[in-house]
C-alpha cells in the first residue's frame, strides 16, 4: 500500500488532469500516471488471489511457476490487462518516458517459453472454465493490440502468444454453443461483456468464422431481450453492468437502424435531454476492500458502454444527449477514483482507465488515438 501523501498528489494529478471531462486531452503525462501502476503489479507476484485447480501434490506451486507469464498483478486476469495496457499506451505514446521500463517488463514476461507453459496450464486436467471468459477476452485483446502494432518487439511477442491464443479460441469455441442462458451479472463471469471484448478481436484479427458464432450467440441471447431494470443496479460488488454491457455488445451486431429500434424498448428509460437525472456514479464504501472497490471501476466501465452505446445511435437521436451526459460524469467519478492509494483497486483500475481514455472500444480503426477522437459511427459493426 503506498503512504497517505503520495495516494492525495495522485488524487491531485487524476482530479487536475480530467476536471474537463469529455473536452481533456489525454496525453503522455496522464499516461505516466496509469502506465506505473501496471509496471509496479506486473512482476509484484504477493498478495495474490489464484484460481487453481489441484489434480495432484505436484499442483502446489507458487503463482511464478503456475503461469510464469501472467502472475502479477494479484490474479491472472489483472496481470493480463496489466500487460495490455503497457502495449496500449507503448502504441499511443511511443518515446514517453515509461517506453523503456514498458518494453522490458513485457520482454521479461512475453517469452516463447513463458507462454508455451501458460498454454500448457491452460489446457490442464479440470481447468476447462479457467479465466472463462474475462481473463480469455482480456488476453485475446491483448493478442489483437500486438498484431496491430507495426513495431519488431511486438511481432515478437505476438509470436511468442500464439500458442496461448490458440488455446483461449479453441476454449471459447467450443464452450459457446453449449452455454445455454447468457450469465448476467455486474462481475467476471458476465457474458455480454466477454463477448464485446472477444468480438473486437475476431473483428481486428479478420476471423470470420469465430466472429460469426460471437454474433450469433449475442443475438440468440440478447436480440429479443426488452425493458432493463436498470434501476436494480448496480449490486455491491458490480464493476460491470449487465444492462449496459448488454447493450454494448448489440450495437456490435446490429445495424444502427437495427441497434437504435432495438435500444428504444430494451432501455427505453434512456432521456432525450442531458439535464436529466437518469443514471448517477456510484462511490466505493472502501477502496481499500477487493470486492467493494470494484464500484470505482464501474464507474469507468459505464463510461465506455454510454460511449459505445451513442457511438452506434444516428448522430440526429436525441438520446445521444442524455447518453452523453452520463458518460461524462462517469468518466470524471471514475478517472479520480484511479488513485493507487490502496492496491486492491490499483492493480486493476488502471486497465479500465486506459481502456475508456484511449477509447479502445469505440476506435472505428485499429489504431490508438491519444487525443480521445471519434466519429459518431466508431466501432459499430457492418
């Protein structure tokens, strides 16, 4: 846990550097802020929270021999997007001063034998539903932000990951024709959510066939779903919501005068006018509890899902108003809330403040865009 003072000059520096909401510009500096918290996680193997299971007295191993890759960052999941987001950033900001520290801490963990043991684990006796399907969708996207960086180092490590992509796509192949009902819930095992972040990276990575069976069991899920009781959430431990997140992944599957008739009865609550008072931030009760500081990162992830959700709308629908609004309150609760002060939210927060300031999830191309630039139409598939 870092010291009092150090937690409130980075309260200070998120408050000074996103008191503008939707008009700041992301830059190098801000950039800093959130690329040293995954550099302080990704090789911090304690405290960590594993989810291992034991075949045999051979299995009781410390997490570094598990998954030598991946085992930082407090859980799997956490070191994989910890990881991503060090590419993330390494692509949008290229000669800032983190570069350096970035790329050796990926080449320390992206090796051709790291993974081939990370592969190995995966596909172990009674891990069928391991990471499944968070850590799976986190690690696929950053399998697609290596292919897309034209950079030597990343060619490498995409190399490298190959064999554990393989593995993750051969698991969620197979596992989605027989999920029967779509689980929907405000943490990991959220369906809709999973499927968004898989979908991206069939899209990024051009495989049809896999994006296909995504699209497919979105719209068997979800197409006729109506009337979201938004107003049931968020539950107390939701970092996700399952209303948005369901709403998130259609406008990835439907066209938009398909996305936009669909969204009128599935949350018709959604205003016409940015005045109203239609979908608050929430705050932690303890930022310093695991479970309790997963609200902080709700915050952030209800900001990208209202900004994909808009992204998809006609630029002439009114409900972009009131969209709009919420996401930028959201945005600014939950960008201050990226403190570092307690490392249960700090191992992982800075993943999702990444992912909603480089708007990974609305980018129409592939490529990063620090200054935070869309187009009403990004990331709304054809």
């Amino acid at each position: 846990m870092k010291k009092p003072i150090f937690a409130a000059v980075l309260f200070f520096a998120s408050s000074l550097a996103f008191s503008a909401g939707e008009t700041s510009t992301f830059d190098a500096k801000a950039a800093e802020r959130f690329a040293k918290l995954a550099l302080a996680c990704v090789g911090k193997e304690y405290p960590n929270k594993i989810s291992h299971v034991l075949n045999s007295d051979t299995d009781v191993a410390a997490p570094h021999k598990l998954t030598p890759a991946f085992y930082g960052c407090y859980d799997w999941h956490s070191s994989v997007h910890g990881h991503w987001l060090l590419v993330r950033l390494l692509r949008t900001f290229p000669d800032a001063s983190f570069a350096a520290a970035a790329r050796d801490a990926l080449g320390k963990s992206l090796t051709a034998e790291n993974l081939k043991r990370e592969a190995a684990y995966i596909r172990g006796e009674g891990r069928a539903s391991f990471e499944r399907p968070y850590g799976l969708a986190w690690l696929l996207q950053l399998c697609a932000e290596l292919r897309e960086w034209d950079d030597e180092q990343a060619r490498e490590m995409s190399a490298n990951l190959r064999p554990l992509e393989d593995a993750a796509v051969e698991r969620l192949k197979n596992w989605l024709p027989k999920l029967s009902h779509p689980v929907r819930i405000g943490e990991h095992d959220q369906t809709a959510f999973g499927l968004g972040l898989i979908l991206d990276y069939a899209h990024s990575t051009k495989n049809d066939s896999f994006a296909k069976l995504l699209t497919d069991s979105a719209k068997k899920f979800f197409l006729s779903d109506k009337d979201c009781p938004l107003n049931y959430e968020p539950s107390g431990e939701d970092f996700l919501s399952p209303c948005l997140g369901e709403a998130d992944v259609m406008r990835r599957v439907l066209s938009q005068d398909e996305f936009a008739k669909w969204l009128k009865e599935f949350l018709p609550q959604i205003p016409t006018s940015a005045s109203a008072n239609w979908l608050q931030p929430v705050v932690s009760p303890d930022p310093s509890d695991p479970k309790l500081a997963h609200l902080d990162g709700l915050n952030l992830s209800r900001a990208w899902m209202l900004e994909g959700i808009a992204s998809a709308l006609p630029q002439d629908d009114l409900r972009q108003h009131g969209l709009s609004a919420a996401a930028s309150a959201h945005r600014r609760a939950g960008l201050a809330a990226v403190t570092g002060a307690h490392y249960e939210g700090g191992h992982w927060l800075g993943s999702f403040a990444v992912y909603l300031t480089t708007r990974r999830g609305t980018e129409k191309s592939q490529a990063p865009n620090p200054n935070n630039q869309t187009t009403s139409q990004a990331g709304r598939s054809k």
